[in-house]
C-alpha cells in the first residue's frame, strides 16, 4: 500500500521549543496528533513551519521527541526575546532573556541549519494543528488541506480579549476558511461556532467532529508522600490534616477563577471549616495578573487558604488532580476542555460549567452548573465535601467517562476522512477504523 505523504505544520511545537514558553493545550494537541502520525506506518511525515518570522522549512523527524532542543532549526526567534527586555525592567527577566537569545545563536551556528527547497509535488496533504493554511500550499491546488479547529472564542467572547487585532491568528485564519478544506472540530460546540460566525466560507459536511482526549500520564495516584514532596517544590508544607480543593488553568479572565475563590471562601466561612485550602496551578495572563491579585487582596484574612502554584511541571499534576477532594472548572466558554478531562482520568471528582463544549467531555460524571452561581457553585462544594459517598461515586463515573477519549480514537477519525479524501475509496481500509 503506496504511503500518505503529509507535510505537517509544527510551527506551535517549534515556537514553544524555542522559547521554553506556553505549553498549553494547543501545543499538547499538536504534539499528540504528530506522534499518532509518526506511529502510523501509511502516513510519511515531513515537518513545516509557517511562522512568518521562520522561513518555511521541511526538518527530520528524529529530532523532535529526542531529549535535546530541536535541532531543525533555521532563523530563531530571537526578536520575541529582544522585545520582552524592551518591556521590563526586572534585571533577572532581562538576564534569563539574553541567556535564552544566546541560546538560540548557539544552535544556529552549531548544528548549520539551512532551508531546504519544498517541493509541494511530493506530497498528498497538508495538515496543520491550528493556522492557516501559508500561502505556499494555497497556490497549489493539488494538495489536500486538513486543519484542526479549536475554538473561536476571541470573536464570541470579544470582551474577554481587548488587546486582540486583526494580526491575531484566529483572525487570520477566519479570514481563510474555505469550503474546499477539510476541518476537524474538536466538539460539537466549536463546530456549531464556526458555522455560526462563517456559515458562507464552509462546507458542513467537510467538518468533522473529532474529540481531543488528555495524556495517558494522568491516571489515579494516591499518595500522601508523594504529594507531600510535590508540594515542597512548590513551597508548601503539608500538614497530615491538610485537604485542599484543586483548580488548573491559565489566570485569565474567562477561566472565571477569582469568582470560584470566592465562592470558596464563603462555604469554609459559611461552614467553619478550617482543615481544607484552594490550590491553584497554571500560568497566567500578565496584564490580568496584578489586578486578579489586587483582587484577592480584599480577602486577607483568609488568604492563607489561596495556594498559587505557578506553572505546574507535567510530571507534577497528576498527582495534585489525583489526591484532591475535588477539582473545579468553571470556565465561562471552551472549545473543548481538557483539564476536567484530565482530572476525571485522574481519579477525583469535577465540578464544571453547563456551558459549550463541557458537557460533551464530562457527561453526567461530574457536577455541571452555571458557571456564576454562586449559591449552586458552594451547594456543590459542600455536596462533595460533607459526603466521601458521594466523592467515590463521581470519581468511579469520571474514570469510567474519560476511557471514552484517547488519541488513538481522535487519530482514526482523522486518519479515516484523510485516507478517503485522498484515495477517494468507497470503502475504508478495516486497519484504519475507528473502534
């Protein structure tokens, strides 16, 4: 059987690797759906990157799972770094800038990288985890173009995201919706919102809904010891009596974090509980952070019960999902939702919003209310902290839940509508079939 030759866009992989920044979910779902591609003996796989500030480029593909940087490199980045010391004063910020500056030099001129001559006749498809398609595969007609829709939350949500223009790249890539391009939703919800704000550019029946599925590194792990030399990393002591309550994403306003806090701090208050604290793991917006601080500053007396952890290391939250009471999320609007995905696989009970794509991921295994709710938001802390019944049984409905979602499932829906479109076969190859 003659292999698919796919020319992947890895611009968000190269992009985080170059910077050490911004391993969200967009680069997991990039680096998950290339390593599916790899592991698939039809597909022969080239890397691309459309970064406009890299030079299009075809790299090897030992490189990118080795233990070192990507050593495919050509025209690095340095400009993103010169540009954040412009905007900061902090002399430790402006030192760690320069050393990764440095960085990136020294791999230019060790490894010699050039850019290689793409030939678009040598491949079937292109396919790209996020952007737009670049315009050197839109002037070529005979390759067939795949691309993953997330969500398009800056435009629903406008008020959410003021500092966002018209350079920004979901702007970019509304603007070059096609009905000719094939699209992989990630839900229903995100599907239904394309259509909604670009219903002349698109062909429904050439978007198709493929659920995204978390890490097999999550899975239910308790252990007080552990979590205890977890925790210390972090700075934190933990007492034998300490509980807490655990919330993972990014400190944006959309996340709606401060208002779970508040709610929080309520049920302890409303029920003179003193044994329990919020942890709260994740990066941050910077423009939102200070005012989300200066926010919390009005509940000083407790605010010995707000845990920031900061960024999370990946081999580190499995173990704060896993030995949680609860895990909350209660996010304004998603386009798919990993980390109540993420905390179900791990073994502890979700509370989460109604809203979007949510209740696709969670079902009925989690407690599902409106995301501003306060009165249900502490009914719901309290179910779950006052009944270990009750924990037990969302934590068995979560597992249970989550082993609906894999990245093998997602890739042989992907890997389906591709081999068809390309082979243009009335019948699927059996070997290829979703389960």
């Amino acid at each position: 059987m003659k292999k698919i030759n796919v020319l992947f866009d890895y611009s968000v992989i190269l992009d985080v690797e170059i910077s050490g920044e911004g391993r969200a979910g967009i680069y997991m779902v990039t680096k998950n759906i290339l390593q599916q591609f790899i592991n698939n003996e039809i597909f022969n796989v080239t890397l691309f990157s459309s970064n406009p500030k890299i030079k299009y480029f075809a790299g090897n593909l030992p490189y990118l799972f080795s233990n070192e940087e990507l050593k495919n490199r050509c025209n690095y980045n340095i400009n993103v770094h010169h540009n954040k010391i412009k905007n900061t004063n902090n002399i430790f910020i402006i030192v760690w800038r320069y050393l990764k500056i440095l960085k990136n030099k020294l791999y230019f001129f060790l490894f010699n990288i050039k850019e290689q001559n793409l030939n678009i006749d040598n491949y079937d498809i292109f396919f790209s985890p996020v952007y737009q398609t670049p315009d050197i595969i839109d002037n070529y007609n005979k390759i067939k173009t795949f691309i993953i829709l997330h969500d398009c939350i800056p435009v629903l949500k406008d008020i959410l995201y003021p500092k966002v223009n018209d350079d920004f790249w979901l702007f970019r890539l509304i603007q070059k919706l096609n009905k000719e391009t094939y699209y992989f939703c990630v839900s229903e919800c995100t599907k239904n919102d394309f259509l909604k704000i670009a219903p002349s550019q698109l062909e429904e029946s050439k978007m198709i809904v493929t659920p995204i599925a978390a890490s097999r590194v999550f899975f239910p792990k308790y252990s007080r010891d552990i979590l205890g030399k977890v925790l210390k990393k972090y700075g934190v002591k933990l007492n034998p009596e300490d509980k807490y309550i655990f919330s993972f994403s990014t400190i944006e306003p959309r996340k709606n974090i401060f208002f779970t806090i508040k709610c929080f701090l309520e049920f302890i208050k409303r029920n003179k509980i003193d044994n329990i604290s919020f942890y709260l793991g994740g990066g941050q917006w910077l423009d939102y952070f200070n005012q989300f601080l200066n926010s919390l500053s009005e509940f000083s007396y407790y605010r010995n019960k707000i845990i920031l952890l900061g960024y999370i290391n990946d081999e580190d939250v499995n173990i704060l999902y896993s030995n949680s009471m609860f895990f909350v999320y209660l996010s304004q609007y998603e386009g798919f939702g990993i980390p109540p995905l993420e905390a179900m696989q791990a073994g502890t009970p979700v509370i989460t919003s109604n809203n979007s794509s949510l209740p696709e991921v969670v079902g009925d295994a989690a407690i599902t209310i409106t995301y501003n709710d306060e009165e249900a938001c502490i009914k719901a802390f309290e179910n779950l902290y006052f009944s270990e019944e009750l924990r037990k049984y969302y934590i068995e409905k979560g597992i249970e839940r989550a082993k609906l979602f894999s990245w093998e499932k997602t890739f042989d829906k992907m890997s389906n509508v591709i081999i068809n479109t390309v082979r243009n076969q009335d019948e699927l190859v059996d070997t290829y079939l979703a389960p």
